[in-house]
C-alpha cells in the first residue's frame, strides 16, 4: 500500500480504533470469546468492540490456526486493518537449535545466522510475522535465569555482531523483529529476575548500549522494554532511555513494545499510581505497543478528551505500527509467510535437522579431557548413565512451541543407531520428586506423578552394575531444564546434590568417566571436576542434541566451542567477567596476599575463563609481532596496525582454533578494563599446519566513553593479547601519540 493510502486509511480510525492498535494480547481472547461476558486474556475482559479492534496477538502459530483469528478479525474490523502476530521464537521453532548462550560459544556469526534465517521461516510458514529476538542483553551473572538467552554472554562486541547478523538473517528471510530488553536486563542486582539494576550512564553507554545500537544499525523492527528500573525508574517508561537516547540519539524510527504487563507493573514497582498514570507515562514516553495489560484500553481515551496528553503522540505511534504491516505486505496478504504447503514439508526438514546437527556439535565446549580420554573408540565398552542419558527435555526452557520434545533424539537414540556397544541405567532423577513438584507449583503446573517403584537407591546400584560391566562410563549430568530461564534465578549454581552423588559413587570404582553437562548458565563446578576425567558443555543443545553429542564423544566432529560467559569457582563468586576494572590492590594469582581484592576461600580467578574450550588437536601460539608500535592519534588519517602471530596444530588431528584479540588501555581519563576482546579469528587447521594470523588494529578500537559521556581515543600506552581464551596470551605494547601542533 502507498503510505499516501496508508495516511488516508489512518486518517478514517477513531481515537478507539487507533488505541486498539496499541494493545497486544494473547490468542486464547479468541477462543474464551463468549458474547456475553466478553473475551478473556491472561487477566484482561476486553469488551466485544475492543476484542476487534486490537492491533496484535502474541504467542499464536500454526497456519489454520493463525488463519481462523485473522479471517474472524477481518470479518469483524471495521477498516480491515489485520492483526500482527508476534512470538517468542528465540532458538528454533520446531526444529529447535541450541540455546543462545551455546550459540554464542561456536564463535560462528554466519552458522548463528544461518539457524535464526531457518527459524525464521519455519515460525513465519507456521504464521508468526514478528519474532521477539534478538535477545541482547549483557550477561554478568549466572544466577540470573536468562543467561541461556543471551548470545553474547558476558561481552558487548560479541553480542553486537551477533545481534546484527541475526537481525539480517530475520529480515532476509521476510520477518520482522525486536531486539530485547532496552536496557541492562542482564545486570538485576544479585541476578534475581525482575529485581533492580543500578549502573551509571557511563557503564550503560560502554556494556549494555552497543549491541542494541548494532542491531538499530542493522534495521530492527521492535526494541522491548526491560521490566526493570533504571536510575529509579522504570524502563518501560523512562523518557530519557525510550526518548531521549533511543528515539532522538540513536534515531531508533521503529516501534517500541513493552515486556509482558511491564506497563501495569510500573504501578508496583511504585512509580505509577494508577493504570491512567501509567498510560500518560507510557505515551509520553513513546511506547508505542502494550503488551498483555490493559493501561491504555482503560485510560488513554480519558487522557486525549482531557487533554492530558497530545493526540500527536498517539498518532506517531500508531503510524509506526500501521507501517509495519504495510512493509510486512500485510494489507496485501494478511498471513504474511503462512504457506499450509511449506509449513507441513519445510519445517523440520532433513535439511534443517542436519544444519541443527551441526551447530549442536560446533557450539559444545570441552572443558576437561585428562590423559586424553576424548574421543572414545566405538569398540569401547561403555556405560551409558544419568538423568540425561534418555531424556528428551534437552532442548532448554525456550522451546515453547516444541514442548513435548517428541523429535528431539537423546543420547540413548544416537548410541543405538551407532550400534554401539553400551548398557544403559539411569542412576537418578535430575532433581528430587519434591524439587521438581515445587517448581512446577510456581508456574501453577501439576505435580508429577509419582515415580515408579524403584528407589534412589535402586537406580544407584543399577548403575554401580552396569559401570562394572563397562570400560568407560558417560554420565548425562546436569540442572532441570527448568532451573534456568524467565523467572528461573537460583541462589546456589551447583550440580544437583542428587546427581554429585551419583558422580561420586562411580568414579569410586576406578572407571574413566566422561561428563556431559547440560544447563541454561554456568554452573559451579569446584566440586565436580575432581570425580571425572572428561567434561563436556552441551548446554541445553536442542532437537539434535543427542546426534550431535555422540558426533563429538567419537570424533566425527572436533570440538571448537569457546566460553562466552566465565564458569565460576563458586557461586558467591558473581557477578563475574573478565572485561572488569583494576582495583588499586589488584589480586596475584600466584602470590596470595590479604589485603588485596580477593575472596579467602577460592582463588582470584575464573574456574573456567571467557574465551575457554579444548580440542582434540594441540594449538601452539608464537612469535606475537605488531607492524609498528605507534599509532598517530590523527582520527581523519584513522591510523592502523598490523599484529601477526603464528600458530601451530601441533598434532595429528585436524580442528578449528580461535584466535582471540585483547586490547587494554593502561592509563586514560577514567578507569580501564583489563582488557577487552577487540577481534577474533575462527581458523581451520590440517594435521600439522601453520599459519599466520594477522589482525588489523584502528583507532576506533580504542575509543571509550569518557566522564563527560563523549566517545574518545586518548594518547599513551596499550597492551594487546593474542591467544586462546582471556587469560592464555602472548602480550605487546603499543603507544597512541599526541597529535602535533
């Protein structure tokens, strides 16, 4: 549609047509609709004209579905202005990839894409037109239940390039998308979910801006609003976050939509007095979409006749929704990708599973693997145990239109169809009956049924017997998958005791064990490592996890996943993350002093640090050279530097190593990290194979956000660090010199 009938069809809306586009809602409004009594969604009674004048649903999918509430909205819309449905389909729809933060740790910015393109379409031939992702937030402690969402870990140049890619990679396939939670979700004060944050500007402006302001560069649709506060108020409307710094400073022209009821909430978190009070700071603000609450259906015709607040701003908004739908062709065809022909032979294709597959096998991290117990031979005799060993709940707590995992293949199925010779037991429960019946309550599920006769003792032994038939035992370890996720905060990271146990009765047996570890976070590990041999991060890995993982346990696929979020020593270790400041009494790993900026109990550092994994090739790191050791501060020349290393696969094994850029700033006008990644390389390397790797180093990889709030490069002298992970580097200095009068 031209935007000249765009402005004539909008021109025709009345003020309660134009608020009806403000307001999302999920589909069960359609379904509950009883003329009577009026529709009810979650905890909203919409009024029969109201029900028809919403302008979107969330959370609905499925073609004959999707096509019955948009041929009913139509029939009953007055303007024939159709719905947007929109949904979380945050990795995978049924074709279900590994969590985020595992995506993050392939370090693969093209396979992340590649997975978010193939969601895109299976989500969009099912009906879903407007997707909640990317989910950027920065992510600092494990405590935090939706680490697992965050691609990009602990680090904003990560997450910056793979919220953009994925935002392309959504666009390219027609869908449009948010990026999410505007602003510093990630750093809630001791990582409870909804608590509040407070950061300064200047630490907002360096960490938690730059991924979304790439996904803004990229094209962005959507940017969601964090339930949390900043500087005391809430995100959902604080004019300087929404106005101020997304509309006017980063010219953010797209639509912004609030986190579920996160409008109504400003009320409790004692802000708002009132849902009117609410609506008024919510339009002021520039929100411009309401999701699942009911401030603006109830107060803002009120505010408008009483001239509390310009019709302008209502106006804006609902131009920016409308051009949405015009831009997705929504006028032309209101379904949008749905396609009955594709949705039935696109989505969960051969082709897609291999690509899951693959991206599964790439994104694990080996954590451990002593005397180079990895891979396995398939002649092993081997003892398959663990809760997880037989378990389709492998694909993490955003799997939500997959629930029932039916496709996904555990470890078990994949052994099998290797004809592999093994014996199964399950050892125990991931949990206790009571554990998991109490986190079922919280979401208002049912408890479970109770388990069938066999004790927890009973398993126990079932497994000591199978362990003593085999010659090495893997054990399928790790958190419920509803530990981690939305509202999924937990005081204490550790291993299941239940399952610790189970870890430590066989390594009693003098077996080599292999750990797989499944979890949403890092988990804390001190107590673990000591009863195994080999230790392998899955994650949570999706629908082919179990192909994936026996890929990696036998060698089909060499393992190359990196850490993007630091494994700590113990929980009471977060928040923690390897960009941090120097104290004025720095920690010494090697030399333990009192007065110096460490816990008694644990060591100063990371159990596993960012940047970490093992392969099953050897890499060896040499000869760091820079091109020149000085850089002119002349920001119209933008100066650069080559830095060169060489490096090695020193084994018989072919693999991929990353190569891993630090920069530090050691003295400037503000207080430095010690270091932050700058450049990485994800290389393939032959048996034997030596190549030089070089990196180009500019200005603009120095600049930092001053006191004043003003993006700079200052003159002195920098560190640079090649090498494997954070902490494994060779070092080089350069200086950056004044400009000459």
């Amino acid at each position: 549609m031209k935007e000249t009938k765009l402005a004539e069809l909008m021109q025709q809306m009345t003020t309660e047509e134009k608020i009806g586009q403000l307001t999302q809602i999920k589909g069960d409004a359609f379904f509950s609709h009883q003329p009577n009594t009026g529709p009810k969604t979650h905890d909203l009674v919409l009024t029969e004209s109201q029900l028809w004048q919403v302008g979107s649903l969330l959370n609905v999918a499925g073609y004959q579905k999707v096509k019955q509430m948009q041929d009913a909205y139509l029939a009953h819309s007055r303007l024939s202005i159709p719905l947007l449905f929109m949904g979380d389909v945050i990795h995978g729809y049924q074709t279900v990839f590994p969590i985020p933060l595992l995506q993050g740790c392939s370090w693969n910015p093209e396979l992340v894409a590649k997975c978010a393109y193939i969601s895109a379409l299976e989500s969009g031939y099912a009906g879903i037109q407007v997707n909640f992702s990317p989910m950027v937030d920065l992510v600092r402690d494990s405590r935090w239940g939706r680490v697992l969402e965050a691609t990009g870990g602990e680090d904003p140049y990560l997450a910056s390039l793979y919220g953009a890619s994925m935002v392309e990679a959504y666009h390219q396939a027609g869908m449009a998308c948010c990026a999410k939670h505007f602003i510093a979700y990630g750093a809630v004060e001791s990582g409870m979910d909804y608590q509040f944050v407070d950061i300064s500007r200047r630490e907002l402006f360096s960490y938690y801006l730059p991924p979304f302001q790439s996904c803004i560069q990229a094209g962005v649709d959507l940017v969601m609003t964090a339930f949390t506060t900043f500087e005391g108020i809430p995100c959902t409307v604080h004019p300087w976050l929404l106005n101020a710094l997304l509309r006017q400073k980063l010219d953010f022209q797209g639509i912004l939509i609030s986190d579920y009821s996160s409008l109504v909430e400003t009320i409790a978190h004692g802000y708002s007095s009132s849902s009117k009070e609410a609506a008024f700071y919510g339009i002021s603000s520039t929100l411009d979409i309401e999701m699942m609450s009911d401030c603006y259906l109830s107060s803002l015709s009120f505010l408008f006749d009483s001239g509390f607040v310009n019709k302008k701003l209502l106006d804006e908004s609902v131009w920016r929704i409308l051009s949405l739908k015009n831009r997705l062709g929504l006028f032309e065809n209101p379904y949008g990708l749905a396609n009955e022909e594709k949705e039935k032979h696109f989505i969960l294709s051969a082709e897609n599973l291999k690509t899951a597959r693959l991206f599964s096998s790439e994104s694990f991290v080996l954590l451990e693997n002593k005397h180079h117990l990895l891979p396995l031979t398939s002649q092993s005799k081997i003892a398959l145990i663990g809760p997880y060993a037989d378990n389709q709940g492998i694909s993490g707590a955003w799997s939500i239109y997959n629930e029932k995992n039916q496709n996904t293949v555990t470890i078990k199925q994949a052994f099998l169809e290797r004809n592999l010779d093994f014996l199964y037991a399950k050892g125990s429960s991931v949990l206790p009956e009571e554990e998991i019946n109490f986190i079922l309550s919280m979401e208002g599920n049912s408890p479970i049924s109770p388990s069938p006769s066999s004790t927890l003792q009973e398993m126990q032994q079932e497994a000591i017997e199978v362990a003593n038939q085999s010659d090495v035992i893997v054990l399928a370890l790790g958190e419920h998958y509803k530990q981690s996720g939305e509202g999924a905060s937990r005081s204490m990271i550790d291993l299941p005791s239940i399952q610790l146990d189970l870890l430590r009765l066989l390594s009693s047996l003098g077996k080599p064990i292999v750990v797989l570890l499944f979890s949403g976070r890092p988990l804390a590990l001190k107590e673990v490592v000591p009863y195994l041999d080999a230790l392998l991060w899955v994650g949570f890995p999706g629908t082919e996890g179990g192909h994936a993982i026996g890929d990696v346990l036998f060698g089909d696929v060499n393992p190359s996943g990196r850490l993007t979020m630091s494994f700590p020593q113990t929980t009471g270790q977060n928040p923690l993350y390897y960009n941090h400041y120097s104290t004025g009494r720095p920690a010494d790993q090697h030399s333990p002093y009192r007065y110096t900026a460490r816990f008694q109990d644990i060591p100063p550092k990371p159990f596993y640090p960012f940047g970490y994994g093992l392969s099953y090739a050897e890499f060896e790191y040499k000869a760091l050279t820079l091109s020149k050791t000085t850089l002119s501060l002349d920001l119209e020349k933008n100066d650069s530097l080559t830095v060169s290393i060489t490096v090695k696969n020193s084994s018989s094994i072919a693999g991929k190593e990353t190569i891993q850029l630090y920069i530090q700033d050691c003295f400037a006008s503000v207080v430095r990290p010690v270091k932050e990644l700058k450049h990485f390389q994800k290389v393939y390397f032959a048996p034997d194979e030596e190549k030089k790797i070089s990196f180009t180093v500019t200005l603009s990889d120095l600049m930092f956000w001053n006191q004043d709030l003003a993006y700079i490069v200052e003159p002195g002298e920098f560190k640079v660090f090649v090498g494997r992970n954070s902490e494994d580097t060779l070092e080089a200095k350069f200086v950056v010199s004044p400009m000459s009068n």
